[in-house]
C-alpha cells in the first residue's frame, strides 16, 4: 500500500467515525477509536476541516462538516425540480414522440437529472449519467450561452465532421442560442442524431436548468423550429411554475 493510498484510507476511517457518531466527538476519542498516532489524527483532522468535511462546535469537538449540508441541499432542490418538471416532460413525450430530458449544471459540464423515453424503437436512448461534452450538447449550449458554466477555451473535442472546433465557432452558435431562444444540436455528437434545448429559469432570473429533446435527424432535422418554438414554450411554463411555488411557501 503506498503512502498516498494510506493517507486516504486514515482519512476515509476518521471520517466515517465523525460523520457515524451519535454526537460530536473529540480530537481524543478519535485517537482512541482510530489507535492511530495524534501526531497523524492531527494532520487529517486538519485536512478534513479545511476541505469542508468535518468541523468544529463551539466545545471543540468534531462533526460532520458544511459539504455534507451543501451536497443534501443541492439534492433536495434537484428532487423539488425534478417533481415539479415531470408534467413538462410529459407533455412534450406527447406532443413530440422523441426522447426529452431534464438537465442542470455540474462543477464538470451538464447531468441529465431525469428523462421520459421516446416512444420509437429507433432513438429510444437512456441518457440519464451518460456524458456528453457540453458543446455537443444542446442541453450544454443552453447552460454555456446564458454563463452558467464557463466555456472552454482552445480547440473543442470534435466527435463528429458537424462538431464546432473552435471556441469562436461555440461563441458565434451561443450568440444565436440567445436570440434564438434555445439551442440546436444537428449530428454534432453523433451523426444522424438532433437534438434541441430550452432554458428553465429560477426565482432570481437566472437558468437553473435546461430541458431538451433528442432523436434521429430524419425525425427532427425538418421540424426544428417548431419542436424549438414547443420547447421555449414548455420550459416558460415550468419556470412560471417554480416561482409560483416559491411565492406560496
């Protein structure tokens, strides 16, 4: 086991015993727990508290730290969107016949945070945890154009001959997104696959998430704007949607 490896599995174990603990603990029962040198408790508890995951009351005993309140408020407020975007989503699997997702920001690019299956054989794909480079994405073109994550500089992956390559060719499709109204993604992560995205705006005006549809180019491609124009419609509704239930908290 190399050191590096060591150091974590220490770490993993004082972890679990604070987080576990029925109340907070202290810096000696860790050590008497652990039986792990103080010297060591020391520098991982240290290490733990400037990261977030553990940290101090006002008695100086150990706790779970604010990460863990920031991954469950982050959680619950995924599940309120996801609750109160299944109607939208349901609506457009009606309307469309083709694949629709729901998707929010991530530190890395975009997570698809639920889907309605398209009601074809051909393009019934499960897109949920499936990465797809945002800039290939029309879900990530809507969080790119409107600043919710930043765009990447230098050349862009290509994955097809219809890829944008460069950051001016992303700036330029971002531009038209914006006045567009929603984002247009036609064979650029696979060909003879299209998909379109609109955003869905919070309590401060700001996007929180995108919805979008995906299918084989055959079935889209001709009906871009009015799949388009359904999406922009649909994603207004759910965002009215979500200040009406913050207002009548």
């Amino acid at each position: 086991m190399t050191n590096g490896t060591q150091s974590i599995d220490r770490a993993a174990e004082i972890l679990s015993l604070v987080v576990k603990a029925d109340a907070p603990i202290s810096y000696t029962e860790v050590v008497e727990s652990t039986e792990l040198a103080r010297s060591t408790v020391s520098r991982l508890l240290s290490a733990l508290e400037r990261n977030g995951l553990v940290e101090r009351d006002g008695d100086g005993l150990y706790r779970g730290g604010s990460l863990f309140a920031t991954y469950a408020s982050r959680f619950d407020r995924v599940e309120t969107l996801v609750t109160a975007a299944d109607p939208t989503l349901q609506r457009l699997s009606e309307e469309t016949g083709e694949t629709v997702n729901l998707a929010v920001p991530s530190a890395t690019g975009v997570v698809q945070v639920a889907q309605v299956d398209s009601t074809f054989v051909l393009g019934a794909t499960n897109w949920v945890d499936v990465e797809v480079p945002p800039h290939c994405s029309a879900l990530g073109k809507i969080m790119y154009a409107f600043d919710i994550i930043p765009v990447p500089a230098g050349r862009l992956e290509r994955r097809t001959q219809y890829t944008l390559g460069s950051r001016k060719d992303l700036m330029d499709n971002l531009a038209e997104v914006r006045e567009r109204g929603y984002a247009i993604v036609h064979e650029e992560f696979e060909e003879g696959l299209d998909a379109l995205a609109a955003p869905v705006y919070g309590v401060d005006g700001r996007v929180v998430a995108a919805v979008g549809i995906s299918g084989p180019t055959m079935r889209i491609a001709d009906h871009h704007e009015t799949v388009g124009k359904l999406l922009v419609d649909e994603a207004g509704l759910l965002s009215r949607s979500l200040k009406r239930k913050v207002t009548h908290r």
